[in-house]
C-alpha cells in the first residue's frame, strides 16, 4: 500500500532540529525498529529537563488506543517528537479535534499522520454490528456509530471486511480533519502541514502508507 492521502503536500522540513521529509522520519524509524536497532532517541533525563520549558513536536499523530501501537516505540521517536491523539478505532470526535487543531495553532506541526492498525478491535466491532444489526453494549456503540460511514463504504467489497474497513477508516477520519477544521484547512491550504494516512501491521510491525 504506497502514497498518501490525497491532500495537498506541504514542505518536506520535518522540524527546526531536522531537515528530513517528516513522513521518512517516521519510516526511517519504523525500520530501525522493526530491524531492532533502535536508537530510543531523547529519553534520558537531560532531555526531560530540556522539554520541561516547552515543546516543538514535528509530527502530530491520531492513532488507535491499541496498547500494542504506541507511536513513539514503533516509530522510534522520542519526548517532545510526536504530539499523541490516541483512541479507539483512531477517530476524529470534537474532543479529538479540538485536541490537533490546539497542536497545529501552537506548534504548526509538519505532519498530521492518521495511524490505523491490522485486526483493530473496534474496527471489528464495526463490521459486526453492521453486519448482525446488533449494537454493542455501553458506550462502545459511540465508537461503532463515529466508525459506521467509513466500514459501511466498504461492507460489500470483496476481500477481507476488517481489513478493507481499517484502510477506509484511515483515509475516512483523514478527510475528516480538514473537512471538519478550519484550523487544519488553512494549514494545510498554506502548505506547513500535510496530512497522511497509515497503517501498522501487528504481525511485522511494519508501517506502510495507504
């Protein structure tokens, strides 16, 4: 699954303390992770120290709430890198929003990246009760109902129907940043934030773009 999703790319600064493509930042250090050479770059007190001043995350990350997708470890980052919006099934709600569109104002991230992931549970959840026509119980229907567009766009294609619905689902809350904010639209009609979709395999640990 290669390219991004169709918005309009901003500059390839990744930050004032790197000149790299932010999107290859990431995947540079999804590769040393998966290869097991992490560097666990700016984790050691001094840098806690430093960061206790202030913060300039390069990337803003709305990822799932899965535990075993955490931004940091799979993209081998480390404190004040990655601005995290992590919950289930990776969905924009107006908390969520509210939260990227203050990180944007202050820091004007280079990248929004959308995080989905293999087998997402609440995904899952989804497609079953779009399927069955039975709604889950407690609050876990909130997550299906903001999850419900994207799965039912691609209930009926063929191949697998989680896996269909996680891609979907990635590029459907992308849309929804800049649909959904004027704050992201300007960012990105200015050309200082791009937003981008991704997938995590649970079984590689690799992340690929979609």
């Amino acid at each position: 699954m290669a390219g991004a999703v169709s918005l309009p790319a901003g500059p390839s600064a990744a930050s004032a303390a790197s000149a790299e493509d932010p999107v290859e930042r990431l995947l540079a250090g999804n590769r040393r992770f998966r290869a097991g050479r992490a560097r666990h770059p700016r984790q050691s007190p001094a840098d806690v120290r430093r960061l206790a001043a202030g913060q300039r995350p390069f990337a803003v990350v709305l990822g799932c709430a899965d535990s075993r997708v955490s931004p940091e470890v799979l993209f081998d980052q480390g404190l004040g890198d990655l601005f995290d919006n992590r919950v289930a099934g990776n969905v924009v709600d107006p908390v969520v929003l509210g939260s990227v569109e203050f990180a944007v104002s202050e820091f004007a991230p280079a990248l929004l990246l959308v995080l989905g992931h293999e087998r997402c549970g609440a995904i899952t959840a989804a497609v079953s009760a779009l399927s069955t026509g039975r709604a889950p119980a407690g609050s876990i229907g909130a997550v299906v109902e903001a999850l419900r567009p994207a799965v039912a766009a691609v209930h009926d294609a063929p191949g697998d129907p989680v896996e269909n619905a996680v891609v979907a689902n990635v590029r459907h809350q992308a849309g929804l940043l800049t649909a959904r904010s004027a704050i992201v639209q300007s960012a990105v009609a200015a050309g200082t934030t791009r937003v981008v979709g991704a997938r995590y395999d649970l079984n590689t640990a690799e992340v690929t773009l979609v």
